[in-house]
C-alpha cells in the first residue's frame, strides 16, 4: 500500500506507541509542527518473565525472558485512549497511527495470528510465549548457523559484520525445534512483535522491511534458503518459505486501516491509517532529524542502539546489520549497539555500592546515580587507576561476542565505589569510539553524534562521550524518541507528508552540538582508551578467559561442580 497525498488540517494529530520492554508509552502529536500534545503510559501487568512463567510458576532456565502478548493489547485499551484524553483533543483529529516496538522479539502464532501462548494446552511452554530481545539462551543454534554460513561463504553473512546473533529470528526458530518441536509443527507464523501489533490493529499481516532485514536475515529479496536450513536440521528446511515470508511493508508505508475491533479498544475513529511497523531505534532517527548519510543517532539506555544512514554498501565488521532502506528509503541502514550500558550502571549500583552512599543521598536530596556523578565528576581523568570493560551483557558489537563478561582492572585498597561507576560510564564511552573508529575505517564516516534516550539527562557523562569521541554531540529535543519516531511515520502513512525525510524536518526535533569536546580531555581520555583497547582485544578475540568462566559457572549451577564440602569430625578412638 502507498500513502494518498491529502491536505491537512491545523488540527490534524498522529499518535505514537512505544512499545518498550516494560511499558507501552502512547503520544499524540500534532502533524504541523510535531507539538506534544499529550501522552500516557501503561505497565505491562506481566513485565518481563526471565525466572518463573506466570501462568505456572515453573522455573525457567537461565538466559530466557518471555512476555506475554495481551500486555501489549492492554496498552491499546488504555495508554492510547489515556493519551488522547490528556492531549485534550478531539479523537476525530487522530488521522494516524504509527508503532515501534524492541526487537528481535519474536511472537510464535498460529497462521491467523492467535500467539500460542492463548491456546489453553500451551499455557504451560515457554515457547509459546513471546520471546524478548533479551531472550539470549539461543546461544548454541547461533553458534550453528554462524559456522555453517561461513563454511558455505554464504553472501548474506558478510552483511551482519561476521556472526549473527542468538537474539535473532532463524536462532530461536531453531531452538524452538531442538527443544519443543511439537510446538514447531503448531507454528503458522513466526512473527515480530512489530508486525504483530500492526496486524491486530489492522487485521492485515505485513512484515516491516527494518526487522526482516535486521533480525530476519532477508537480503537482496531472499531469506537464507531451503539448502542452507536443511544442512542446519532436516526438519528446519521450509523455515523460512512456511513460517517467515510474506509481504513486506516499506517503513512510513501504510499497512492498512484501523478495524471496528481496533477502533473500539482504542477509541479511535476506523479507518484512519496505520503505519508499517519499525523498531524503537530506527524509528528515532527521524525524530532527531537523523536521515543523511554520516549522522549516527545512539539511543542510549539500558543497552544503546547506534544507527547511522550512508548512500553505499560497505561490509563493517562486528555491525547488527546494513539494510536497504533499513531507517528511509533511498539509503542503506547501518546498525551497530551495546548490549549493556545503563543496565551496568544499574547493576554496580544495585549490588556494589555501600549502605552509606545511598544514605548520603537520601541526605542531599538526589538519587544514588545522581550522587555518585557528583562526586566522579571531579576527579581528573585517569585518577581513580582503573579500566573496565562494558561486557556485562556480552558484545554486542563489534566483536558480536555474548559469552564475554565484564571486567574491572587496577583495584586496589584505596579504591572507593565512585572510582568505579566513573570506570564504568568510562567504560561505555570506549565501547561506542571502538564501534564508531570501526566504521570509519571501513568506509563509513560518522560526520555527527546525535543522543537519544534516558541517559542523555546525565550532563557530566555526555561530555564524556563528546571528549572520548572527539566529536561534537547533539540530541534530540524530545523525551518521547521512539514514539515521536513512529508518529513522524504515522503521519506520512496518512499521506501528511510525501515521505518521512519532509516529515522529519517537519515534526523531528534536535538540538545541535550541545556539547564540544575539550582537547585537553581528549588528550587524557587517550591514554585511557589505548588500555582499553588493550584489554579489548586480548579478552576479545584473543583470549578465552570469560568463555572458560562461564562453561564453569553452568556446570556448578548444573550440579556438575562440588559444592559446599562438608569435613567429617574426627573419630573419637578413645
């Protein structure tokens, strides 16, 4: 489907669902100038299941992380509606709807799109349910494809800079056989949250061109094919003919019109149009004004998602993917990330730091975070004597490696808690030059850094990044990233805008080189990056310490380890 020009009012509004790993976040967007009109939030009742499935309380294996999918419904029934009323408009403004959601997160359905999870004789299989991007335990079928693509040179591989990942949608289709192959024969459809969410609103199924070509290896038109999925497993070989393909939809393309069902759980007119659906991080480039070649766009939170458009194909090692068309049409879509950045700094701060810091606080009126920058930020640089690795979650890029951990050299006696957030958020910083020096190595200049996301609050780390990086750092002028991303989207579905690079310069917001690096701290960051690019590539690629540790870990949780030795008392010869 292709959007129909039509004349907007100065009335007309999109909204936009963010649809995140906790919450679904609606925003109602005024069309003319991208004004926040309104906005509501609902709570997914069942979160994130990554210990226990809900409808059983069965434990579940390490590294799984399930969600249920009527918690994305009830962000319909209640954050769209909510949003509406709070923006204070009428709901036959609403001309259009645009979604994003995380991604890879693979929903598993019969082929009308009933996710097996509702079926009451699956209620009690991890499979059936939605797997989240965080769902990492697909680990040894990466492992698979990864060798058997590059044994067989296959053309598609190179695209995702070497290996691709256990998050990704031909992994846990192929976990799903090796481990519940019932269930596989049950599948109609293996089916992004992204599509999924669409296809309820619209009742019309259409795979987005941003997840097929990122998390569904399809590349020049074709998915891997039937002879490389049968070397994997017999029984996999129609994978991707019976389970995944199917007509993909361009992003800010209409995907269809709102249903009577829709229409009734959202309290918006039917028949307006819906976008294609996209991918929180791709989506928010649009909303920074992030669509020319060059210009990388990180969203940075719990992990960081980097994206960037450039006008070539160029083969960048350890990258998530390059796509065409993967953010606008008319340029290749370039995406590289952090698997853990805000999620370390919660961990160190939820598990390392002292009673008394919380206290000193709670004493001053700010948060732990807030405490700990305060009195990090102060120090010269390299004074605390450390360097860590931001691993914590595994590589994600570019050594695209998720069995590596992370690491913190150089403490000594002396060290305090905030040395150590500071080498962290150091950390990070290091982890987002290497991924940007890859790039421009291979061709693919990063000419502006551009923030989004929660963390870009913290003033004090930005300019770490800006002098880490040697570049200057904008960002962009909206709480609402992702959702503003998909209302920009929204609107050229409905035919606002000719295409979503007018639509960006319209509605998008950005504020330019807010931050400047600072030689002197560059200079200094330097010598810490050149020890961190040491560490890097020996606990890489070169060493296999971290892997050692985790096979060590999983056979003593597996009982294959001694644990506690009890000593017998002597025997008592009197």
């Amino acid at each position: 489907m292709t959007a129909v020009a039509r004349v907007s009012k100065a009335t007309d509004s999109v909204i936009g669902i963010d649809f995140g790993t906790l919450s679904g976040r609606a925003v109602v967007i005024r069309v003319a100038d991208g004004k926040e009109l309104g906005t509501a939030v609902f709570d997914y009742p069942h979160a994130v299941m990554d210990t226990v499935l809900a409808a059983t309380g069965a434990t579940l294996a390490p590294d799984w992380a399930l969600q249920v999918p009527s918690d994305y419904i009830d962000v319909l029934r209640s954050a769209v509606p909510a949003a509406v009323k709070n923006a204070g408009i009428d709901p036959g403004e609403v001309i259009g709807i645009g979604t994003d959601f995380t991604a890879c997160t693979m929903l598993p359905t019969l082929a009308d799109g009933t996710p097996l999870s509702e079926l009451a004789e699956y209620a009690d299989r991890p499979h059936a349910y939605v797997k989240l991007w965080r769902h990492h335990s697909a680990q040894p079928q990466a492992d698979r494809i990864n060798e058997l693509a590059a044994s067989r040179h296959e053309s598609w591989l190179p695209r995702y800079g070497g290996p691709t990942s256990r998050e990704w949608e031909f992994a846990q289709g192929l976990q799903l056989l090796a481990e519940d192959p019932e269930l596989l024969s049950r599948l109609g459809r293996s089916v992004e949250a992204a599509d999924w969410i669409v296809w309820r609103l619209t009742g019309t199924y259409i795979r987005n061109a941003c997840t097929a070509g990122y998390k569904g290896i399809l590349q020049d038109g074709a998915y891997p094919t039937r002879d490389f999925l049968a070397a994997l497993n017999p029984a996999f070989a129609d994978f991707a003919e019976t389970r995944v393909a199917h007509q993909i939809g361009q992003l800010g393309a209409p995907a269809g019109t709102l249903s009577a069902q829709a229409a009734a759980w959202t309290g918006l007119p039917e028949g307006i149009a819906v976008a294609v659906g996209n991918v929180d991080a791709h989506v928010t480039a649009p909303a920074a004004q992030a669509v020319l070649p060059g210009q990388m766009v990180a969203i940075m939170g719990t992990s960081t998602c980097h994206v960037m458009n450039w006008d070539a194909l160029v083969e960048v090692p350890g990258i998530c993917g390059v796509v065409d068309g993967g953010i606008v049409s008319g340029l290749y879509g370039y995406e590289a990330g952090q698997s853990g950045v805000g999620d370390i700094f919660a961990w160190y701060v939820r598990n390392q730091v002292p009673g008394r810091y919380y206290e000193d606080a709670t004493k001053a009126g700010v948060g732990i975070h807030e405490h700990l920058t305060a009195l990090a930020e102060d120090q010269p640089i390299g004074g605390h004597g450390l360097i860590a690795l931001d691993w914590h979650s595994g590589n994600r890029s570019v050594l695209v490696d998720h069995q590596l951990s992370g690491l913190v050299l150089g403490a000594t006696l002396n060290t305090r808690a905030e040395d150590v957030y500071r080498a962290l958020l150091e950390a990070t910083a290091f982890g987002t030059r290497k991924i940007v020096e890859t790039f421009s190595a291979s061709g693919v200049p990063v000419t502006e850094f551009i923030v989004a996301g929660g963390l870009l609050k913290n003033a004090f780390l930005m300019q770490m990044y800006c002098d880490v990086l040697r570049l200057p750092i904008s960002t962009i002028a909206s709480d609402q990233g992702p959702a503003l991303g998909a209302a920009i989207h929204a609107a050229v579905a409905a035919g606002a805008y000719q295409d979503v690079r007018a639509a960006a310069q319209a509605m998008g917001k950005a504020n330019k080189n807010v931050y400047t690096p600072n030689e002197l701290a560059s200079v200094a960051y330097d010598r810490l990056y050149a020890e961190y690019s040491t560490l890097h590539d020996y606990f890489g690629p070169g060493g296999k310490v971290m892997h050692r540790l985790r096979s060590i870990k999983g056979e003593a949780l597996a009982g294959a380890l001694p644990g506690r030795i009890e000593q017998k008392a002597p025997e008592n010869d009197a």
